[in-house]
C-alpha cells in the first residue's frame, strides 16, 4: 500500500510456472536471485515460499551464501573487535559534538516547550476512539500515566477514596461527556475490570455484529485450508 495516498498496491497473481521456479530453486538458491529471474519484489517471494512451506536446504545454509555467521567463517571479521584494540571514544567520557551544537542542547532540568503545567488538562483518545478529559497531577518521571490522572477517577476519588484494586472508574452508560462541569460523581461508577471487559465485548453491545465476526472468521479458515491444499506439491 502507498501510505501517502493510501493506494494498495496490485495484487499478484502467481502462475504455474512461477510457483515451479520457486519450488525448484527456493532451497539452493539465494532469494534475491530468484526474485530478480521471477521480475518480483523479494519480499513476495519470501512471503509465497513461506506459505508453500518451502525452506532453505542444510547444504545452502552450510555456504556463506546464507549470510550466517559460520564456524570458522570470515562473515564478518572485518568488523569484529580484536584482543586488546580501544574503542573511538576511549576516554572521551560525556563527549558529544562540537561547534554550534552547544547552543541548542538540552540542560539539565530543561523542559520541552510543550510541556504544560500541573492541573492543565488535555483530552485523550484511548481504544476504539474513546476519547477522556485528563488533568495533570504531578511532575513525576515516567510515562504519561503517571503524570496524569482522569478527571472522572479524580472526581470519584474526592468523594469516595482511592480506587479499589482490579477496579475502575467509568461513565455510566450513555453519561459520557468531555465537558469539565459535567463530570459529576452521579454519572460515574466504580466497576471491576472483568465487568469493564465484558461490557466492551462485541457480544454485549450487538450480538448480531459477533455473529458476523464468527462467520468471518470460519469462512477465513476455509479458505486459507482450500489455498493451503491447492499448493500442497
């Protein structure tokens, strides 16, 4: 796919004679090489020869030729570190580059110009496009969670204490909003993450729409069996 322009690229077609090629010389030879006989990316002849089950011979994985570093082999001895050589930066502790780079280096304690103070507040988009109002409770270090809090826990927690182990804070349903004034404790509930799970789950929002991801799926499983069979040698 062209991400750019979010264009999938054409599908290819194997033929009799291609899938022969690949059969006869995936085992021997070079991928690369086969790809570039075939006129295809390498990656689809890859991709095909893994899904026909095929794989390289122990006589070609035994050559160097199979790009592994071997016992014995010279694969990469150009580059390794030998007995008592130094590394470049042997006694340069802390170094970094020169010139006018130390003009626009981070200090230390310095803070990204987008980072917003404690009680600001932002709204975040989670799973399946739910989006939260979030407040900013601390400086800590850390990843993002610990630095902010939503507003429906905070809210929660001002009237009934931190929150239970294995449990969460949520709208109850059809009460979500993203407005700070709306978000009162009588629209909130404490829950379990089993009951959070089991609400989220298909079968509990449409029925109808889990059937059609089960028959989707058996359907899937058909006919990646018939395309399995149909290449089988």
């Amino acid at each position: 796919m062209t991400k750019s322009r979010n264009v999938k690229a054409a599908r290819h077609t194997w033929t009799a004679d291609e899938l022969a090629v690949i059969r006869a010389q995936y085992a021997s030879k070079i991928t690369s090489e086969i790809a570039a006989q075939l006129g295809l990316p390498v990656h689809l002849v890859y991709s095909k020869a893994n899904r026909m089950g095929l794989t390289k011979g122990a006589d070609f994985l035994a050559t160097s030729k199979s790009g592994r570093i071997l016992k014995g082999g010279k694969l990469g001895q150009a580059n390794q570190f030998v007995p008592g050589q130094k590394p470049w930066n042997d006694g340069l502790k802390g170094f970094q580059a020169g010139g006018r780079s130390v003009e626009t280096r981070f200090k230390p304690g310095n803070s990204p110009h987008t980072t917003l103070p404690v009680g600001a507040y932002r709204i975040v988009t989670h799973c399946k496009g739910s989006k939260h109002l979030e407040q900013k409770t601390s400086e800590a270090k850390g990843g993002n969670h610990m630095r902010w809090t939503p507003v429906s826990r905070l809210v929660w927690e001002k009237a009934n204490g931190p929150v239970p182990r294995g449990h969460v804070v949520v709208f109850k349903p059809g009460q979500s909003t993203l407005v700070l004034e709306q978000i009162t404790i009588d629209r909130l509930e404490c829950i379990t993450r089993r009951e959070l799970a089991r609400r989220n789950h298909p079968n509990s929002s449409n029925p109808a729409f889990a059937r059609l991801i089960q028959l989707k799926g058996a359907i899937t499983r058909q006919v990646n069996r018939i395309q399995k069979e149909s290449l089988a040698p």
